[in-house]
C-alpha cells in the first residue's frame, strides 16, 4: 500500500505531461456549491505534449514506446509503439491511465491508428480494461485509419481504466488524436450530427450542473444554438451561441440557487436561418436534497454557538488545547461533507460524518461549558516542542511544554499521519489538531535521479520545505527513503529486477543497486541532517525478499552460508536425510516449500541477508545524518504468518541492526468475540519491545481497512492508540491523511474509507496524543512494567508447525487478562540463558526448535514455572526428533495442555500459577459483584511518582461493573481521563481505556 516512490508524477514517461482536453460534465461526483470540480466528459490525448499513460512490462515483454514527430495523423506529434516479443500468456507492455466517467452512460473511444508489421497473433494489440471495453488494433500494415467502438457503463461506475496492451510483434504502431467521449442526446440533420450531455444528478441549493455540447460536419445550414435550463417553470440559464462550419465543442456550467427541488430540464436547439429549428432534443437532470445533506447543515447551524463559547472561555484564559481540535476538524470537515453530500458513491461518508460531528458538538460544547462552570476542569496539556530527540528504552526523550508555558524534557508520544501532499498542506493545522508528527513518503533514488547524468532536486526542496514548516509548527518529520531505482539503473543492469517484489522492485543488496541508494544519500541527507523537526529515517517500506531466488546471487551466497553453518556436507546431509555431493547441489527451495529440509536453512539465511543490507543501509545514514534514529517499516501481522515466513524478515534481527522497531501493523480484521480486533496488534508490540528494548514506530497505522465502508466507532482508533502505546509504541503515523472519491483508482484508491473519512476517528486520534502527553510519565512507567512471563517466539515452529501460532495467540489471549506485562522470549534469548529472567515461561506448541534451546529449557531454574502446550520442543529445525529422555524430562516439571486449548479454559489456571508465583500484583481489577477476575477485561498496574496507577481496558462486548482492590481491600480510584480526572472508576464501557489512579 504505499505509496512511497509511486506517485504518477513518478510514473511519468520523459516526454511531460500530455494535453487532455476534459469539457464540464456532471459526473458521479457531484458539483459542489459554488465551485465545479475536474469532471468526466471529453477525454482528448493528441500527444502533443508527451505521454501521461503510466506504462508496464509483463512476462519480459521487449517493447518500447515514445512520442514521435514522423508522419502524425494531426498536429506535430503521434505516439510510436514497438514490441519484438511474440504474443504469449501475460506477455505485454501497457500504457494506462485513469479516467472519470458517469455512471450507467453509453461512451464511445476512438482512436486513430497506423501499422507496419503488426502480427496476426491470437493476443495482438488491444485497448481493455478486462471488464468494460475491447478494442483490438488491426493487424498489418497500414496507413491512418480510424477504429472506435463503444460501451456502456455501469450504474455505480465512476472512473475507467483507460490502457493499452502492447502484445505480439509489431515494428510500428502509431497512435493519434484518442477520444473517449460520452455519446449523449444526438441532435442530426442535413449537414450537422451533434450531441449533448448534462449533469445526471445534483443535490442540494446552490449546486452546480454542467451541459458539453457537440457539433461536427456543420455547414451553413446551422447558424446557431439555443440552450435553456428550466427548473419548473423557472429559467435558471439561457444561452445562444453562433455556430461556426466544421466541427465545434462547447461547454456550460449553470447553478441551481433556491430553485424547488424536483427535475430540471436542459433543452438545445440548433437554429437555422430565419430563426428556422433545425433539430432539437432534451435531457433532464434530477435535482434533489437528501437527507444527508440537511444533516450537514444543522452541523453547520450549530457552529455559531461552539464560536460562542469557545470564545467566553478564551476570554477567560481557560486552556483550550481539547475543544481546539474539535474546532479545528470542524472547520475543515463541515465543507468536505458538503461534498461528500453532493456524490450518490459518498452519501455514506456524508452520513456517518453527521453522526461524528453532532456527538463532537454535543461533547465539546459541553466540556467548554463545565470549564466556564469551573476553570479548573480543562486539562493543562503537554505538549512537544521542537527539539532534537533521543531514545531511551521504550521511549522518545524531547522537550515539552505545558499549558502556563513550563518546559522539561522527558517522554514524548508522537502520534500523526502519512504520508504524501495533504499533510504537508495541512501543516498549519496540525497544532490544533493536537497532533506532532508525519511521515513524509514522496520520493528516492527514482525521483531524484531521472537520467544517469541529472539531478532533479525539486523533491528535495519539497522536503527541505517541509521540515522547516514541521519545526514552525512543532510537528517532528519520518522520511521514508524510499529505496527505489530509477528505470535507466534498470536498463543499464537487466539483473536487478529479477528479485524484486513490492516496493522494493529490485535485488537490494547487488553492488549497483548499492551504488546507486548510497549516491541517493549522499546527494538529500547533508542537506537535511540538521533539521530540528527530522525524527528519523524509515529504510524500507513493506520489505520482502520473496523473490530472492531469482537474484543472481542467491545460489552461491546460500550454498556459502549452508556451508558456513554445517560444515561439511557429510553433517548437513545427516541433518536433512539426504545425499547431496556439495552444498551447491542444495536447490533453493520454494517459498511454501514447508516440509523441505533445506527450507529451514534457506528461511534463515533470508532472515540474516535481510538484516544485513538493513544494516549497511543503516549504517549509511548513520555516517551522513549521525544521531538521527533509522527503522524499517516490517508488517508485523506477516511477521505473524506462516505463509511469509521465507520473505526474510524477522523482527529481531531488524530490531537488532536499526535504532526503533519499525512496524507496519493492523487493528482490523476478526474481533473474535471481542469488541475490537485488539490481539494481532498487542503481540506484535510486545514481541517486537520484548526481542529488542527499543521503541516500536509503528509509521503505517492501520486502524481500518482500505474500502471499507461501514461504521468505525471513535472508540475503535482510541483503543487501537492508547493500548499501542502500554505496549510499546513510541510513534505512529496514521495511514492516511488523503481523500478520494474513486476507490479503483490505480494510485489513489488505497486512501479510500480511511482516516480522514472519519472524522470521528480524527478526533480521538487528536485527544488520544493530547492524552498520551499529558500523561507520558504515567503511560511511560507502564510501558516499563517488567513481563513476569514469556512466551517462546519460534521461527523455527512457524516454519515447520502451521498449529504453532494459533496457539500462542490462545495462550496469549489467556495470559493478557491476568493483570501482568506478558513478554515473548527468542530462540536466542532463550539460548542465551535470560529464561531465568521470569517467573512463568510458555512453550505454545512449539514442536521445532534449535537443540540449543531445548538444552536451553532443561536448564531453566526450578523457581521459573514452564507451561507447554501440544508437543513442545520434541523435534529440531530438520524434523529430527529429539532423544526421548530429554522432552520427558522437560513435560515432567512442565503444566501440560493440549494445543489447541480453549484461552478461557488455560486462564485461570495461567492465573493461579502466575498468583503462586508471586507475579500478580497485589493491586487487582475485579467485578464488582463478587470479586471475581474478569476475562475480556486487560490491566496494568504501575508506580509513578509516588503514585499507584492502573491502566484499563474492557476488550469484552459488554459494560462490566468493576472494583480495584489492593490486598483485598477495595480502594477507591479516579479515571485520570475524565473531565477533570473526578470521575469515579466504576462502568468500564467497551473499548474506551481507562487510567486510573489509586487513593493513597
């Protein structure tokens, strides 16, 4: 999903950008009030001007293209396609674009075309978008000669995929003077064929609509045209316009203002002389006020009375750091669902908007009403300030500064959005949205080097730019680096792409690959290493070495590494069953190849060659930008599949070799009887802090889904932020801070149904990093809290167990609702001999392990307690099974449960153990009925500043009545998140997190 280095700016072909002649039309979006948008209508490419397509190769096609001054059909210009590669089964190049279209409308493309040597092939040229359209490029040779063919399309239909496939041989062809046109109300007579269209749908007073008119072959029969727009019996435009010979293309926008809703009709008529009507036709716009935008304007009503209040309470120098946000998001939202309003595709967005902005209303007004009642309720925010940061731990050390203007420096939560133009744009905004951080993700070496011998710095400026606008607005700034090679790197050395995959589109450690990113450095970081708002560097966007069998290198390099761990062939061929005659003969296994012996070895050495060009890329930046903090952006929810396990990455190695723990996670998916989908997102940060103690960045935060158009409760991004920070996360950049309209768009489409949809979820996200300042010390001691129990994090048991992480996620889920940090342990650590370091270490059917870890396990003392689940450390990485003697000595001292345990059913006996062993903490959430623990309910118990502290989430679907107790005594506490920290912690509510503090 990113969006780094994939801009369409990037995916330009030399040559600019082509003239696309586009005539006002209504389009399934909407015209908004008072200002037309870019809508679909005529869609001209002459290429004059260069070619805009975005281009593809496919199966290794051999094919070029570029515009050309020989021989065009019109103008200076044509388009000159060629292919050596016969046609076979995805074997192609395609020039594409994206193009706006109305729904449930019959279009017309046409271009003109000339051939030399076009093959007869069973798969020749052809434009398609494999749903909508085909149009097949005669075979030959040939002169000009104009092809067309029409379509319609459908009702719900925004945009089209506009492309041409390129397959089958052909030594020339040339293209000319495309249109895509709709084909509209015909107007025909002797001497003239025309068309017309209108806007099919416009909603609200003062909306825009839009007529394109047609006329070709004119000759001096037609002198003019009529245009009336009737809204009843109400002209709300009229137009006459002279007709001149040939062909001629006219376009109108007219608006609505108070006219009765209902339908409006559009009439042309095409005049001759003495006034004689030559043909006319009509066509009819409806013209309606849904229900979703009356919701939007008694949003709108209501904001002279927060203005009102928001105003009394500044007059009285009242803190305002929380209702600021919400005037922020409303004063930037209220127009956007106006649009929203206007588009049939949105009125979804537009309802669910009103729903978020009146709760905010009803809120805020609220809250600034019992500050004025009592000043001393509205909280005393903390906030960063621009400043160099450092890490410690978990934690992002900078200066901050409080409402009375007091600065420290100390913990600090960085909490914003990626990635791309809005968030830039909305800078100013941003300290009134309450957050302080982006990630910016526009460009690399791709960008930056366009052609072998230029330098295009203008990315760069873009970049420099930012960062000073981010230490104006104390907002710190992730630079993705996007490592990406320009398409001459590729020209130049064919090898490069044949392991790439993703984002990083290349074989990354090959030398000029190398080369190429190293000069990348070198030109941008001195230019920006002492910028006070750069946080830090993401290295990698999404990274995987899931094709790296077909780099050039991977044979020799693993054979080395086989060789490196194993010796002699002699003892690999023991360990495998086998009788290979070198390591050579060692065949690269594939990525699912789960069985294979070798697939251990081969998953590993990904595993240390992933980790190793990190490191150099790291170690690169470090020498240009020393000081500033690198991460790479792994999905750790892949991390946590099986089927991903050969990609290379591993989250300790990475964490190992970078300064952050770099995350790319989800809070989506299946809740699994819970109220939200909390349990990918808390394994990951935990497993990722408890392998490497360093801060997780988390720099694509992805709360909800791509495209999904249901309700997201607010509450849903508050728990997804709250809970990452007590385990672990340091920063997040929300993915994402864009807008669209058209969910197909190949660039674009991703941005759909996220954050900035939701205004609702803007707002918690503003409050949450409100909240996690003002509490940093708080949250920081809880973050802190050291994990009395581990669970065993096995590669070894992902490669070879496909049960192995169903069940740590069952034994996880039952530890979690125990009242303690629950940790994770590596095969490393374990090896090591930190297995000591706790109270309760879990073995969740990890049938796999190295032999260093089971003699690792069979040496752990008798004060740390072993639970193991299924057939537990029974076999070695190559499926040999250990000697008997030694897993009965380990089942013998171990609590035994089956592996695939019910998690209620392991809880309270995880729970009494735990209890013996003295790990649970004599501070305790129970119901309160009966005092029981409560399952479905997460808690944390911390000191801080002489204080007692518990955080509290109920995960469950229901509100839970609930009491705190210390050493079997009820205590009272207050939530240290309510209006003046005065409410009293009784009801949890589902997925709203609570931080209370305790009485003395």
């Amino acid at each position: 999903m990113n969006r780094a280095g994939s801009s369409p700016r990037a995916a330009c072909s030399p040559g600019g950008i082509m003239r696309i002649a586009v005539f006002a039309l209504i389009s399934l979006f909407v015209f908004t009030a008072g200002a037309i948008a870019a809508e679909p209508g005529i869609f001209k490419a002459d290429f004059e001007n260069g070619v805009p397509f975005t281009w593809s190769a496919s199966g290794g096609v051999d094919a070029t293209y570029s515009t050309s001054a020989s021989n065009p059909h019109s103008g200076k210009m044509c388009l000159v396609c060629t292919n050596n590669t016969p046609a076979g089964p995805n074997v192609y190049g395609r020039l594409r674009t994206s193009v706006q279209v109305l729904p449930d409308t019959e279009y017309e493309l046409s271009v003109w075309v000339r051939g030399e040597g076009i093959a007869v092939d069973s798969n020749t040229g052809h434009f398609t978008d494999w749903n909508s359209y085909f149009l097949g490029i005669p075979t030959g040779t040939y002169g000009w000669k104009r092809i067309s063919t029409r379509f319609h399309t459908k009702p719900d239909q925004s945009s089209l995929d506009l492309g041409l496939n390129i397959s089958g041989r052909c030594k020339v062809l040339a293209l000319d003077d495309l249109t895509l046109r709709p084909v509209g109300a015909a107007l025909k007579e002797d001497g003239f064929d025309g068309s017309f269209v209108v806007s099919r749908k416009i909603i609200g007073h003062d909306a825009d609509g839009g007529i394109e008119f047609a006329i070709s072959n004119s000759g001096a029969n037609a002198v003019s045209a009529v245009v009336t727009v009737n809204a009843g019996k109400n002209v709300i435009f009229k137009k006459r316009i002279s007709v001149p010979r040939g062909d001629s293309e006219f376009s109108w926008t007219w608006n609505s203002g108070n006219a009765p809703f209902g339908p409006i009709v559009t009439t042309i008529k095409v005049v001759g002389a003495a006034n004689k009507i030559l043909a006319s036709a009509e066509q009819t716009t409806e013209y309606v006020n849904p229900p979703q935008m009356a919701a939007i304007d008694r949003v709108a009503a209501r904001m002279p009375e927060f203005d009102s209040i928001y105003e009394q309470c500044r007059a009285k120098g009242i803190p305002l750091d929380y209702p600021t946000t919400a005037k922020t998001l409303l004063e930037q939202f209220i127009p956007l669902e106006r649009g929203d309003a206007r588009n049939d595709a949105l009125l979804w967005r537009a309802e669910f908007a009103a729903k978020d902005m009146n709760n905010i209303l009803d809120s805020s007004i609220a809250e600034m009403k019992a500050y004025l009642a009592d000043p001393s309720l509205a909280p005393d925010a903390v906030r960063y300030v621009t400043s160099k940061t450092s890490v410690d731990g978990v934690s992002f050390i900078a200066d901050r500064k409080d409402d009375k203007g007091r600065r420290s420096r100390g913990p600090v939560f960085l909490v914003g959005y990626g990635a791309f133009h809005q968030v830039r744009k909305d800078m100013p905004l941003w300290p009134g949205y309450g957050v302080n951080l982006i990630q910016t993700a526009e460009f690399g070496a791709r960008e930056l080097f366009p052609a072998e011998d230029k330098v295009d710095m203008s990315y760069v400026n873009m970049l420099i730019k930012t960062l000073d606008d981010a230490a104006k607005y104390n907002v710190k700034v992730d630079f993705h680096l996007s490592p990406s090679l320009p398409e001459w790197a590729y020209i130049k050395w064919p090898h490069l792409r044949n392991g790439g995959v993703g984002f990083m589109g290349f074989c990354p450690d090959e030398p000029e690959a190398k080369q190429v990113l190293q000069h990348f450095l070198e030109v941008v970081l001195p230019l920006i290493k002492d910028k006070p708002a750069l946080n830090s560097f993401c290295l990698s966007n999404e990274g995987a070495l899931e094709h790296a069998k077909n780099c050039e290198n991977t044979r020799k390099w693993f054979a080395e590494y086989l060789q490196d761990v194993h010796g002699s062939v002699s003892v690999m061929n023991k360990l495998y069953g086998t009788n290979y005659a070198s390591f050579a003969d060692v065949p690269v296994p594939a990525n699912d190849a789960f069985d294979a012996p070798q697939f251990y070895d081969y998953s590993a050495y990904l595993m240390d060659r992933f980790a190793s060009w990190h490191k150099w890329f790291g170690d690169e930046v470090r020498k240009l930008a020393p000081g500033i903090s690198v991460h790479a952006k792994i999905r750790m929810h892949q991390v946590l599949d099986r089927q991903s396990i050969c990609w290379g990455v591993d989250p300790e190695r990475f964490g190992e070799v970078t300064d952050l723990n770099g995350n790319d996670c989800i809070f989506v998916g299946s809740s699994e009887g819970f109220c939200v989908p909390w349990l990918t997102q808390n394994i990951s940060y935990d497993i990722q802090r408890s392998l490497v103690n360093k801060p997780v960045f988390n720099s694509e935060n992805h709360p909800t889904l791509d495209r999904y158009t249901g309700y997201v409760a607010p509450e849903h991004f508050r728990t997804c932020l709250w809970q990452g920070a007590v385990h672990g996360q340091g920063a997040t950049a929300l993915w994402v801070w864009e807008r669209t309209a058209d969910p197909s768009n190949q660039w674009t489409g991703d941005f759909y149904c996220n954050v900035m949809d939701r205004p609702g979820c803007v707002e918690q996200v503003s409050r949450t990093c409100l909240d996690l300042n003002r509490f940093a010390d708080e949250v920081t001691a809880l973050e802190n809290v050291p994990a009395p129990v581990a669970i065993l994090f096995s590669n070894t048991s992902i490669m070879r167990n496909p049960d192995y992480l169903g069940a740590l996620r069952r034994v996880y889920t039952a530890l979690d609702f125990c009242g303690v940090r629950v940790g994770f342990i590596s095969e490393k650590q374990l090896a090591a001999g930190q297995g000591s370091r706790y109270k309760m270490i879990v073995f969740p059917d990890a049938t796999n392990v190295p032999k260093s870890v089971l003699d690792a396990a069979l040496s752990i003392p008798s004060t740390t307690r072993i639970v193991a689940l299924g057939q537990s450390l029974s076999k070695d990485p190559y499926n040999n099974a250990f000697p008997a003697s030694q897993i009965d000595a380990l089942r013998s001292r171990a609590t035994l449960f089956d592996a695939k345990v019910d998690p209620k059913d392991i809880w309270p006996v995880l729970r009494e153990q735990l209890n013996r062993s003295g790990a649970i903490p004599n501070v305790r959430v129970v119901d309160a009925a009966m005092g029981n623990p409560i399952y479905g309910v997460e808690w944390l118990t911390a000191e801080v500043k002489g204080k007692t502290v518990v955080n509290i989430v109920n995960l469950s679907t229901k509100m839970v009545d609930v009491k705190i107790i210390r050493d079997g005594v009820t205590v009272k506490a207050m939530n240290l998140l309510s209006l003046g920290a005065r409410e009293t912690v009784k009801t949890l509510k589902p997925a709203w997190p609570v931080l209370a503090e305790l009485a003395q």
